[in-house]
C-alpha cells in the first residue's frame, strides 16, 4: 500500500501547486531594482565620448527629467531586473530633447532573458522625430506614446512571453550638432512574478494514471 499512498500524495501536490494567489507588481526605478544594468556609452559626434554628467546612471532614478543618461551614438543599455525570476510586463522611458534643437534621435527596444536571446520589439523616436513608436513586434509587446513634450514619454506593455531583461540600444542618425544619441530622462519597469510552472491538466491525468498503473503493477507482483 506504500505505492497507493505516493500516488495519493503525488495527487494532492499537483493541486497545492495550482496557481491562485495573486502576486502585485514590483516598480524596478532604483539602480537596487536591477541585478544589473549594463552601459556601454556610444560616442558623442563634437565631443568624441559622451559628457560625464550624462554617463551617470543614477540620472535615470532622480524623479527629474532635467538629468539625464545619453546612450551616446551607438551605445547601449541592458537592465536585469531583480529578481530575476520575475517577468517584466510594462516599462516607461521618458526621453528629453529640447524642442527646436534638430537631434532626431531614437533608439531599439529589445526584450530578452539573462541579458541575451534579445527580442526587438521596436523603435522609439523622440520629438524631432515627431515623437513616434514603431512596433516590430505587436503579438509580443506593444510600445505607445504616454506624454508628448520635451520628455517624450513612450510606454512598452509587454502581452505575450516571459523577460527579465531590457535593452535600448542607441539608432540616432550619426550627422547633426553636438548629439550623443537617445537621452533617458527617466525609466522604470514594471514586473510580475512568473506562475509556478504545474503540469498540464492533461499531462497531470496521464502522470495520475501512469503511477496509478506502476501502483497497480507493485501490488500485483507483491502478490505473486
Ligand atoms: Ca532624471
Ligand atoms: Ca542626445
């Protein structure tokens, strides 16, 4: 009977492992909100590297939008979010521009795992752009703009797939005054924890049934 018993036991874990609980959101706008951010700062095309006080991380966290964190012509920026078993479902990037200035400049937005298998979801433009999106990816994330002004805020609502991991990566054009590509005023990402993963209800029954026939198999021969 110690076979029965595992069965039963196996049973009732399957149901404890339903999910129900509802988790809330974590807000990662800290550099402690992240395991990692990784900033490999572009050029800037007048002063040949990006102006220190625009290679500062914490510019992205003030709450202001007057400092900011410039990606530099070609730079990048990944954020690993903490925890890392949490998957992202919203971030807002708030790009600053001062109106008139002529830098078109805009970035790629990817989504990925651990820092890589990057998915490009699309592009953001900022107000000499004319403050635009471009989604390379609508069926697994949408990107919209959520304010228009000098800080350009644009919105990512992720619908479909699990990501821990955040990446701009800087698209500006490489002609025009004094630029230093896409500038973040302010960023933040929104993430859930990921649902245990259970069995299937099918493949749970089919599980149910095999240890059930190995049960049935052990008390036979017990038998014999
Ligand atoms: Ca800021
Ligand atoms: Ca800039």
């Amino acid at each position: 009977m110690r076979a029965l018993g595992f069965v039963a036991g196996s049973i009732a874990a399957l149901a404890l492992a339903s999910p129900g609980a509802k988790a809330s959101p974590v807000m990662h706008a800290s550099t402690e909100a992240f395991v990692s951010i990784a900033y490999a700062p572009g050029s800037n095309s007048t002063l040949g590297q990006v102006a220190a006080e625009r290679r500062v991380i914490g510019n992205m966290f003030d709450g202001s939008n007057a400092t900011l964190l410039s990606l530099g012509l070609g730079g990048s920026i990944s954020f690993l979010i903490a925890p890392t078993e949490n998957t992202i479902i919203g971030s807002t990037v708030f790009e600053l521009t001062n109106l008139g200035s002529g830098h078109k400049e805009r970035a790629r937005l990817f989504l990925g795992n651990d820092l890589g298998d990057w998915v490009e979801i699309g592009t953001l433009l900022n107000q000499e752009f004319g403050s635009q999106v471009i989604n390379l990816n609508p069926l697994v994330a949408s990107l919209e703009v959520v304010a228009f002004g000098p800080a350009t805020g644009f919105g990512l609502t992720v619908l479909e797939g699990s990501f821990n991991s955040l990446r701009l990566v800087d698209a500006s054009p490489t002609t025009g005054r004094n630029l230093d590509g896409f500038d973040i005023a302010t960023l933040s990402i929104t993430s859930l924890s990921r649902p245990v993963a259970i069995p299937e209800p099918a493949a749970a029954l089919l599980l149910s049934v095999g240890l059930l026939g190995l049960a049935m198999g052990a008390r036979a021969r017990a038998r014999a």
